[in-house]
C-alpha cells in the first residue's frame, strides 16, 4: 500500500484531569503545522476514573501542497482493526483500547504508561478487585504489533508536568507520525501553559523513546514496614515453609508486629505452624499466610487513626498535589463513626447489650457523628494520636474478640478442606477476601463467608461431594458473595448449589 493511500488512525484514550485533550489538540496542531490534513473527534466519559474520554484522530500522511488540490477524506470514528497507533495514560486505559477490537496485531503500535489508576469497580469489590496487570499486559503484547510501555506518570512527577506531555514527547520519538519533534515542541510553546515543565515532560518522553535514556520503571507504591523490634526473630521461626510461603509470611508477621506487638506476630506464626502440621502444601499456606496478615490486621478507628498520622502521611500528600517547599497543605479529614464502631473498642460486656438493643430498635445503622479533622492542625492531629494511642487496649476490645473468633473458625474450614484435598484448601482459603473493613461492611462480610462454610465447605470437607463438585461450588458461591455483598445473588447460588447436590 502506498504511504498516500490512506489516513493514519490515533486514538488516545486518557482519564479526567490527564491532559487528553490537550494532547490530542498538540497533535492536530502539530499536523496543521506541518501541512497536512487532520480531523479529530472525541467521545466524553465521566468522572475521573468510572470512564475515560477517547479521542480519535485521522492524519493524511502526504502534504497537502503534494496532492493536486485533491482532499482526502477523513473517518469520525475508529473502525476495527484500522487504528495504526494508540496512545493511553494508563496502563488499564491501554489494554481497553485493544480489547475493543481496535487494534490489529500486526499494523498498531500501542504507546502507554504503565502506571495504574484503579477504577471505582475494582475498590468496590468486596476483596481484592484490582485487576491482573500481567494479564493486562498480556492482552496488549497480544493485541498489538509494536509498544512503547514505561511509567510515564513517574516522569511526568520528576519534570514537573502532567503525564500527557511525556506522552507527546514518546509520540514523537516513535517516528510514526510524519511530523518532526520540533514541530510539536512549537506547539507547547503556542499553548503558553507551564511551557517549561511540558517541554521538559516531551524532552523525557522524546528520549525514552528513542533508547536515549532508560525509560523510568513502574515503582512500588507499596509502603515498606518500618523495622519493629521482635520481627527479626520470627523471621527465623518461619524456617518450617516452603520458600513460597515463607517469603510471604515473613511480610506479614512485619505487618502485624508493626499493628499491634511482637506476641501478635508470634500468634500469626503459630496459626501457620498449626496449618503446616495439616498440611505442607506450598500453594494453601501462600494462600493462607497473606489472607491470615490481612485479617489479622483487621481495621478499626486505632488502625485508622495510627495511618493518618504516620509522619510520611503528608510527605505523600504534598507530593501528590506537588506542593513547593514552604507551601502550606491543610489536609481534612471527614470522619463519621457509627455506633458498631465506637462500640468495637469497648469491652465485650459492654458492647453486646448496647448493639443488641440497637439491632432490636433497628436503630443501629443510624447511629453516627460526623465531624472534620484538620489532621496537620494541632487539635485534629492530638486527636487521632490520642485514638492510635489505644492500641494496647485492642486486645480487650469487643471487635478483637470477635475478629480472633472467626479467624479461628475460618482457619479451621481451611484444615478441614485441606485435609481431603490441597486444591479445595485454597478455594476455602480465598474466601477471606469476603471479610473486610468494619459496621455493616464487615458484618454483610462474616454473614456471607457463615452462609458458605454451613452450606458449602462443610459438606465439601467431609468428602461426600465429587471433589470437582466441590471445588467448583466453593468457587461460585465465594464469586457469588463478593459480586452482591447483599446475599441475594449468594442465596440463588446457594439454592442452585443443593438442588445439584440433592440430585
């Protein structure tokens, strides 16, 4: 095909606040400039990460001064399998895009940060939402033909911009476009908007582009336990797991060393010490030994209050919304504790006839105060140093008690399906991901994981269903739950499960 045949077709998909519209507009410019033939349309989403905004640009290779007066004719829209090269600013946003069908794994070329931007979906899953960033990945090596991927969010930080001009810069590195660099640095300049941060933005993304400079890797933005004393010795009581499983646990005996002390760290090793003398099966203690860490450091108003005044608090904050040296950030916190939570730190003798009475007056969801905390004002931060304060009072708190109760009783569903077979351990273990947070969340969260271990684990742990049977109905109940906190889809699938089992 020759190069005047036909367009070259970009779409750009970007969230709310990166800059894609402004970046398609540096590229219509641009091809303006350079005397070429250029439309563009775009599609809006909505907020900032429920929907993202896609534009779709054509651009005719061939000046317009070389076609005879002919004028090409240019498309609105993307067509499957047509798009030469998509550009993304997020790593989700990328692999979207080619699912759709717009790409064609021999003819696109995909350029994208690989940084994430979770979206509301994924942190309202009721466990861990967030999407698979290998499969993510894979579904872009497979779906395109060439890819530029590095963390341009990370770059867009060090220069000081947003991440749509990195973006534009590694656009024009690729050598796709028949446009020259200098073409779109004129461009920025024209926009006369943080001009010197943009170009220094295009200048990274220019180099990284074209090999001239490593591209910046994703970085964690997994906090590191801080060093507590006692955690170092447990370390060494972790020699009885598998490697797997031991590099795991000895991330969450840190954990909960750092939660509560080193007596709670020994207890997460002991309850791994007992599973491992059921079974030594790598994949169920991994499994087991993050869900256990997790819910072992179950969150509370102590557990709140001690994050919000971690001392990197703010330092993280300042960095997010690129605060200048002596620049004042005022950081408030909306705070609406109900009556479960406040009742959680009280003993057990006293919290269970107050939260009875609640339940009996069907008054206990309606019971809170709301208020705001200055948390870097004097008052508001006391005040939340006050309630992290109480950590050694958690052990004789009624939610303690509650929550080692059930992990008892999970722990033990987890043994019992072991026992029988290693595969249908894990399936028991996965579901603690239904019990999380606190109030009414946590309390739709142990029914659901109750109404499964009664219907479904129990049963399938004494061997009396087919273990495909088993495993595939511990699997959708726990699917079930996490899709509907509210039970109504649990309660089909529960239903449908003993109909199968009666027959």
């Amino acid at each position: 095909m020759s190069p005047i045949s036909r367009p070259l077709c970009l779409v750009v998909a970007a969230m709310g606040g990166e800059g894609g519209g402004v970046l398609t507009d540096w590229i219509v410019e641009a091809a303006n400039a350079s005397g070429l033939a250029v439309q563009s349309t775009s599609v809006p989403g909505v907020a900032q990460r429920t929907g993202a905004t896609t534009y779709y640009v054509e651009i005719f290779p061939t000046p317009l001064a070389e076609l005879g007066g002919a004028e090409p004719i240019l498309a609105l829209s993307p067509s499957l399998g047509e798009v030469d090269l998509i550009v993304a600013t997020e790593l989700m946003e990328a692999a979207r895009s080619v699912t759709r069908g717009w790409s064609d794994p021999e003819r696109t070329h995909l350029i994208a940060s690989t940084h994430r931007v979770h979206a509301v979906a994924e942190k309202m899953e009721m466990g861990d939402g967030r999407y698979d960033e290998e499969q993510l990945q894979a579904a872009i090596v497979a779906g395109t033909g060439g890819r530029l991927l590095f963390d341009m969010e990370q770059a867009a930080k060090s220069a000081g911009c947003i991440v749509n001009a990195v973006l534009l810069g590694a656009v024009a590195g690729s050598g796709l476009l028949p446009i020259a660099p200098e073409t779109f640095e004129e461009q920025i300049v024209a926009g006369g908007k943080a001009v010197e941060s943009n170009l220094r933005g295009f200048r990274l993304g220019l180099q990284a582009a074209r090999g001239d400079i490593p591209a910046p890797s994703a970085v964690s933005h997994k906090r590191p336990h801080p060093p507590v004393a006692g955690a170092e010795i447990l370390m060494e009581r972790l020699a009885f797991l598998p490697a797997g499983a031991r590099a795991v646990a000895e991330e969450g005996a840190k954990r909960l060393v750092a939660y509560q002390d080193a007596r709670y760290g020994r207890l997460y090793v002991e309850r791994l010490d007992a599973l491992a003398a059921i079974t030594g099966d790598e994949a169920v203690l991994a499994r087991v030994a993050k869900h256990l860490a997790v819910r072992m450091s179950f969150e509370d108003v102590i557990q709140v209050a001690r994050l919000k005044t971690d001392p990197a608090r703010l330092d993280r904050i300042r960095a997010e919304v690129a605060a200048r040296p002596g620049q004042p950030v005022v950081v408030r916190d909306f705070l609406k504790p109900g009556l479960e939570e406040v009742c959680a730190l009280l003993p057990g003798f006293v919290a269970r006839p107050i939260l009875a009475a609640a339940h009996r007056g069907g008054w206990a969801g309606k019971a809170a105060w709301g208020r705001q905390i200055n948390a870097n004002g004097i008052f508001g931060f006391a005040t939340m140093r006050l309630l992290a304060g109480l950590k050694p009072w958690r052990r004789h708190s009624h939610r303690f008690v509650q929550e080692q109760a059930g992990i008892e009783d999970w722990l033990a569903a987890v043994g019992s399906a072991a026992r029988l077979s290693p595969a249908l351990g894990v399936e028991v273990a996965e579901c603690a991901r239904l019990i999380k947070g606190y109030g009414g969340t946590w309390t739709r969260g142990m029914s659901n994981f109750q109404r499964i271990r009664d219907a479904v684990i129990a049963p399938a742990a004494t061997g009396i269903w087919p273990l495909a049977f088993a495993l595939d109905a511990v699997a959708n109940a726990r699917a079930a739950a996490l899709a509907d906190p509210e039970g109504k889809g649990l309660e089909r699938t529960l239903a449908a499960i003993r109909e199968k089992a009666a027959a």
